[in-house]
C-alpha cells in the first residue's frame, strides 16, 4: 500500500475496543470504565472475573489484567480524571481480592 492509497474500508473500530466489548475471558457489564467510582470499577470487575468460566488464570489477574489492558489502550484518549479513577480502581480491586496496595513513593 502506498502513502496516498487509503485503508480498505471494513469495520472503523479499533482492535481494543473490540476487546474490551468481546473478551474471552470475561463478561463485563456495560460502561464499566466510565464509572466516576473507582471502588464500584473494581467491585464490577471482580463479580466478572470470578463468574467466568472462560478466563485462563486467576480471578485477580483476569480482572487486573482486564483494567490495565484498558487503561494502556483508551489512556491517551481518557481525560485526567477518568484516568485517575481507573488508576485508583487498581488500588481498590487489590483491595476487593484481599491483596495489599502497592505503596505510592
């Protein structure tokens, strides 16, 4: 393909956000990561995680791996403060699983 010919037409959205609406592992509940709450985040993702029979590792790492698989791929394009939540959500789902928070330096 040369610089001037443009993409074949298809499907417009982006392989992530396929992921994120059709993961194998989990059933996530809609707009999940749009929550202004990171404790409800993290409780939503943990009921996924530990109701699917799909996931190939533990509850913990499907649910941890789900949200920083999100973050990593919509993290350019989520304002500052939904960052913020879904980083929280990460100390919060550490702590939903009965894992200690990692230590802010």
């Amino acid at each position: 393909m040369t610089t001037k010919e443009k993409k074949p037409k298809g499907k417009s959205k982006k392989w992530s956000a396929e992921v994120t609406e059709n993961s194998d592992a989990l059933d996530l509940k809609e707009n999940v990561f749009e929550s202004k709450n990171a404790k409800k985040v993290a409780e939503s993702l943990k009921k996924s995680a530990e109701q699917s029979d799909r996931r190939k590792s533990s509850p913990y790492r499907s649910a941890m791996s789900m949200l920083t698989f999100y973050i990593n791929r919509a993290g350019k394009n989520l304002g500052a403060d939904q960052k913020e939540v879904l980083e929280n959500a990460k100390d919060e789902l550490r702590k939903v699983f009965g894992r200690e928070p990692k230590s802010k330096k």
